[in-house]
C-alpha cells in the first residue's frame, strides 16, 4: 500500500486537489486473499519455478520468487 503521503513528495510535477485517509482494511483483506490462493496452489507455483529454473536458469527463478512471494 502507498505510503499516505507519497504524492506529496512530486510537489513539483503534481498538483494535490483533495487528500484523505485510508484505513487499508480492504487492502489488507485483499492481501490476504491473495495469500491463501497461493498457499492453496503452492505446488502449481514449485512446478512453474522448476519449469523457469530448467529453461531460464536461476535468475528466472529469483524474479519469480520476487513477484510471487516477495522474498528476494
């Protein structure tokens, strides 16, 4: 989630109309969701890795434990 105040650090490029905050309940339940589906579909997600790892190596494979699971 974007830290509340992000946008005012482009001062300079944006122009900041309206500003409110967020509890970030949603996000939260969002992010959770999301981590159960890939707890529910680990293995398809080893299988796709083993797939990377044997055709692009072992970069592929660090950018997709990035994106999957944010441990790079």
């Amino acid at each position: 989630m974007p830290s509340n105040h992000l946008f005012f650090y482009f001062n300079d490029d944006l122009k900041i109309s309206e500003h409110w905050v967020v509890n970030g309940t949603n996000y939260g339940k969002t992010s959770e969701a999301w981590l159960s589906n890939m707890d529910r579909h680990k293995k398809d997600h080893a299988d796709f890795s083993q797939h990377l790892w044997q055709s692009r190596g072992r970069k592929m494979v660090g950018i997709l434990a990035f994106v999957l699971y944010g441990l790079c």
